[in-house]
C-alpha cells in the first residue's frame, strides 16, 4: 500500500565459543638431572574460537623446567623426583574463553651411575722437534677436558680432548688426565716419553697383554719414543697380526699358551727391542690376574694408574682394601685418585666373566705426604769403557737407613740402539756389601736364587723410568733389598773382553726412609766413547746441595795404577753447563769448604796441591749429568764421586 505500512519486534541472539577440546600426546616420560629435555609438548587442542595458550593448573614443574604458552616444556631438570602427575590447561581468548584440561606424569631421574672412565694406553711417546698428538678418549662422551702439568710446547683442546704440538724438551713427564661431564669426574695419569732428535726408538708402556681363544685381541698399541717408521713383532701367537706402520696387534687368538714376543720398533737413527708377554686362555675359563703384583704412591700426590691385567675378556673388576682416596673402575679394571693414608695396603682384586671370578693380590706401598721441603737422589749411573783388572767399571754406593729397594742393572748390548759402537758383549754384575758377595746376575731374564723374575723387573724399570732392556740379551739386572752401609757393584767376568758398559742403579720406593747417601763410580777415562760419564737424578721438592769429585792423582794413595793425571769435571743440566771444576783447590767453592764438606760426609781427603778436581753445588730436583775428562785428551783411572751433604 502507499504509504507503505511497517510493524517491529525485539529478539535476542547468543553466539556461543566453538567447542574447546584437548589431546593427551604424551601419557608420561623420564627426564634426566643435567641432560636438558628434548622440547615436547604433553598436551595439545582443538576447537575454540580464539589463540589457545597452556598452563599448569595442577602441580609444579620440577626446577629447572618451564612450559611455554605454546604448550611446550623446555629446560633442564636440577632436582630428580618421583613419577608426579600434573595438569595442563589449554585457554582460548574468546569472551567467554573455553578451557580444556589433561593430566600426565613427569619422571626425573638422578644422573646415570655410569663410571666416567678414561680408555688406555695411559702411556705416549715422541721425539723433540716432531708433531705430536694424543687423544683423550673416554666413555661416556666428556663434556670437558683438563691435563696438567703439559710438557713444553704441548697443549690441550679441552673441547676435543687432544693433546698436540711440538714437544721441546726431552725427558719422562707424569701427566694427570681429566674429563668431566654429568656424571662426574674421570682421571687417569698418561706417562709421556719424549726422547732428543736422531734417538733410536724406545718401547715404553705395559709389556704384557692378554687374549682368550676365539675371541677379538686386544687390540694392543706398541707405544715407543722417537716417532718410529716401522714396527715389527717376532713369533705372534697364532692368529694375531701387528700392522707395520701404526704399531697395533689385532686378531682372534686360536690356541692357549704364554708367548713372549720381540717388539720391534724403528726410525732413521736405528732400533730396539722389547719383550711383550702375550697370556691366552681357553675360553669358558674365569680370569687370571697377570699385571705387576705391587705398585706405589704417596699422600696428597695424583696416583699413577694401574691397570688390572686379566685374561678370559672380563666384564668387570673389583678391588678391596684400595687405600683411601684410591678407587677401581669397575668397566676398565684402572686404578686411580689421590691417596689421603699412608701404609702398606694388600688389594684382593677379582675380575668376572660369564664363566666365574678370578682374584688376584696387589701389594700398595703409599708414602706419606711431602709436607716439609725435602729432596733425595734417587738415581746413579756411570758409563764407560769396562774391561778386566784396573779397566773395570766398578760403582759404589752407600745406602742411609735398613730395607732400601733397589733396581741396580749392568748394562752392555742393551747400549747398541742408542748408538754406541763397542759395547760390552756379556757384563756380568756382582753387587757386594759389608761382608761380601750379596747377589749376582748375568743375563737380566734368568731368575738368580730369591730374586724378582724378568717381569717384575721389566715392569719396575718402567715405573722408575729406566729404557728397556731387549729380550734375551745378555744385560744383567737385579732387584732387591739392601740395609744401611757401603756397598758395591762390579761388572767383572773372568777372561773378559773390554767394551764400553753402563752401571745403574734405582732408588724404587716411594717412601720416606733408608736412603742413597753417597754414589760413585771408578773406571778408565780414555777419549770419545771413553769418556766418563755419571747420570745423577734428584727428586723431591727443594733443591739438594752436592759435593762432586772427580779423582785421579790421589787415587795412587790406594795402590790404583794408571791414575789419571788431571780430571776435570763438568755438570750439565740437559745440554747446558751449569758447573764445572779443574783443580779442587780453586774454583766457586774455596779448598776449606770443599775439605770442610768431605769431612762432614766421610769422604776420603784429597792431597794438597793434587790436580783432582771438585766442587760444591746446589741442584733443583731434576736430572743431571757429570763428565769427567782428561786435560789434553790424557787417559787413566779415575772416580767420580757424588755425596748428598744432608
């Protein structure tokens, strides 16, 4: 109609939030004390009209963890805790909002008591001026690495964990090895060997290894100084292989037996040899402990690692009665920590394999802590040319105090590797004391009546740093225990030939006690490889003062023929001289302090306006040697005499 007509009416309209729901993704998980968690969202949603942001309505997350407005829970975990449930609750924005709720469960677990532990070889080895590089490897994976002290021109990738560079200085360096991560602190202690530059190899490291028939070898590292070229090893047992140029023995023993096997190890400066003893055992059999029987350390002093020897491939170790401070890994058998007790502490170790448990026993000999300054000589050699009568290499020593142990050695062909032309064929060592003949030896591997077998004597050579011996060679060696006074070693044969030879001998206790007091050495001075040359090693931590002599003239007092005429002596601390002396009467240290000092230490008086030589001097723990030589290139006998002064 027109107009038209109109009519209205209220009405209400509700429009209502989409539906809001929730999905359990995940029902319940384990996280790890340290180990951050993997991003994941517990619960997620559908539905709703707005932006949906999470939270925790019900419970707390433990510290360390946080969840998002996204739904998801980062972070990591400090607190381990029991399986807890918590609810989460999922909001939109829309007015009304919605809201949807879940429930899971959160586990935390306390860090896994995984062992962090430090894999073998603890032993290294090199040349001065070449690259170097070792690696630390241990399981499970470190997150730091730490070694000190680094010899010179070394350092440490502590992300990595190699050890690399150009080492400097020549010499037998004790490194503590490192590594940390969640699981705690893993240490071992790596013997490093660097040896000068145009220097035969020599072998170093553990010389004995075992197998069980049928099952993977090893494998084992030949580990010798003076970046060796080349490696070989004589009579393997069967079914073993030794790669030439990276020095390993791998493979599947196929018989049981006891092998002893030449290692041989080369560069351009020559060869040496070393005997590595190879235990296999039938399988099915539980082990048997075949490492050293005896080891040492001292209070408050990172503990060298030992290393459990077992055949039959065992699966774990255990050690009772370890002093304190001390613990075993219970994967790798290797000894390690810091000892906080002194005393003679017997071990039972036992190693198990799915056949049963062998035991074996380790004798530790732990010193008391180095709390007051102190320092004592702890090794003497002499090296000349040794031949029978006035000619022979005779070396005194004079021990302080009962129950003193020592590694003495004589040495001939074991010199040849390190380039001397005319060493003594087959010395024979006789060692004297007080009342006569105490011991003799003439080939190092054959056991005298009550002496250490070759073993024990291998194995305690490297521990005090002496180079080894070749196998079956006609070196002689001895361990034992000597008490308080003079004694004396002679390397004497009858109708024996001459040649030049080297006397040692090794303070081996790590012990306070019965020490060296005074060292000599008395043979014929001649020129080049004649000449007289004493090693002397002085540990501790103060510096020791010495008198040194260097005798010739007033040994005709004493009925020595061909004296000779005029010595002077040199002491040199690697290559560099640090003293020396012509005649005893002039020079640093005036003839009353030098007749003062002989006096107070025993030593015999030497005559009056005498061309012997001597001098007073004060040394830092540390190795030394000491040349005695002719004026002019003269030839005769001489001694070459070191005192401690206390």
């Amino acid at each position: 109609a027109v107009p038209p007509a109109t009519s209205s009416k209220a009405f209400s309209l509700t429009v209502n939030n989409a539906g809001l729901s929730t999905t359990l993704a995940v029902a319940s998980t384990t996280l790890t004390v340290g180990t951050p968690a993997t991003s994941f969202t517990p619960v997620t949603s559908s539905g709703g009209t707005g932006a949906v942001t999470f939270a925790v309505t019900a419970g707390t997350l433990p510290a360390g963890l946080s969840l998002s407005s996204a739904g998801a829970i980062t972070g990591t975990p400090s607190v381990a805790s029991v399986a807890t449930n918590y609810t989460i609750t999922a909001t939109d924005s829309a007015v009304p909002p919605a809201t949807s709720s879940k429930a899971f469960s959160l586990t935390v677990s306390a860090t896994p008591s995984i062992p962090l532990s430090i894999a073998a070889p603890y032993a290294a080895a090199g040349t001065v001026g070449a690259p170097f590089s070792y690696t630390i490897v241990a399981t499970p994976a470190p997150s730091d690495y730490n070694s000190s002290p680094l010899p010179a021109g070394l350092s440490l990738n502590r992300t990595t964990g190699l050890l690399s560079g150009t080492p400097t200085v020549a010499g037998t360096f004790l490194v503590t090895l490192e590594v940390r991560n969640q699981s705690g602190t893993g240490a071992a202690v790596l013997t490093l060997t660097f040896t000068p530059a145009s220097v035969a190899p020599i072998i170093t490291g553990v010389l004995s290894a075992p197998g069980t028939v049928g099952l993977s070898f090893g494998p084992y590292t030949i580990v010798a100084s003076g970046s060796p070229t080349a490696f070989s090893a004589s009579s393997l047992p069967s079914g073993l292989v030794l790669n030439p140029v990276s020095g390993v023995i791998t493979g599947t023993p196929v018989a049981a037996g006891v092998t002893i096997v030449t290692l041989t190890a080369t560069n351009a400066a020559g060869s040496s040899t070393a005997g590595l003893t190879i235990t296999v055992t039938p399988a099915g059999l539980a082990p048997l402990f075949i490492s050293s029987p005896r080891a040492s350390g001292a209070v408050g002093v990172t503990f060298v690692t030992y290393v459990s020897l077992a055949t039959g491939t065992p699966s774990s170790f255990n050690a009772v009665g370890l002093p304190p401070g001390l613990s075993i890994n219970p994967l790798t058998g290797a000894i390690n920590g810091t000892p906080t007790a002194a005393g003679t502490f017997t071990v039972t170790l036992s190693a198990t394999n799915a056949t049963g448990t062998g035991t074996g026993t380790l004798t530790l000999v732990i010193a008391t802590a180095l709390t007051e300054p102190s320092s004592r000589i702890v090794n003497f050699a002499a090296r000349a040319i040794s031949g029978p009568g006035s000619e022979s290499l005779i070396m005194g020593f004079v021990v302080s105090g009962d129950g003193k142990n020592l590694l003495v050695r004589g040495i001939g062909p074991g010199l040849t590797p390190y380039g001397v032309i005319t060493a003594l064929a087959d010395p024979f060592l006789t060692l004297y004391g007080p009342t006569g003949v105490i011991a003799t030896n003439d080939d190092w591997q054959i056991n005298q009546p009550g002496q250490a077998d070759s073993l024990l004597i291998a194995a305690t050579a490297a521990r005090v740093g002496a180079f080894a011996l070749p196998t079956a060679s006609k070196d002689s060696s001895l361990l034992l225990i000597v008490n308080n006074g003079a004694h004396t070693t002679g390397l004497v044969r009858p109708n024996s030939t001459t040649g030049v030879a080297l006397t040692e001998i090794y303070d081996t206790d790590v012990a306070l006690g019965a020490r060296l007091t005074n060292v000599s050495a008395r043979m014929n001075v001649t020129a080049g490889e004649g000449t007289l040359i004493a090693g002397l090693v002085i540990a501790g931590n103060a510096p020791k003062t010495v008198l040194i002599r260097g005798v010739g003239p007033t040994l005709s007092l004493f009925g020595v023929a061909g004296v000779l005429a005029n010595p002077t002596i040199t002491v040199f601390a690697g290559s560099n001289s640090i003293a020396t002396n012509d005649d005893w009467e002039t020079g640093a240290s005036s003839a009353a302090q030098i007749t003062a000092a002989s006096v107070r230490v025993g030593a015999f008086a030497l005559q009056a306006g005498s061309k012997d030589a001597a001098l007073l001097v004060t040394l830092e723990p540390g190795t030394y040697t000491v040349q005695v030589t002719g004026v002019a290139n003269t030839t005769g006998v001489a001694l070459v005499e070191i005192y401690d002064t206390l």
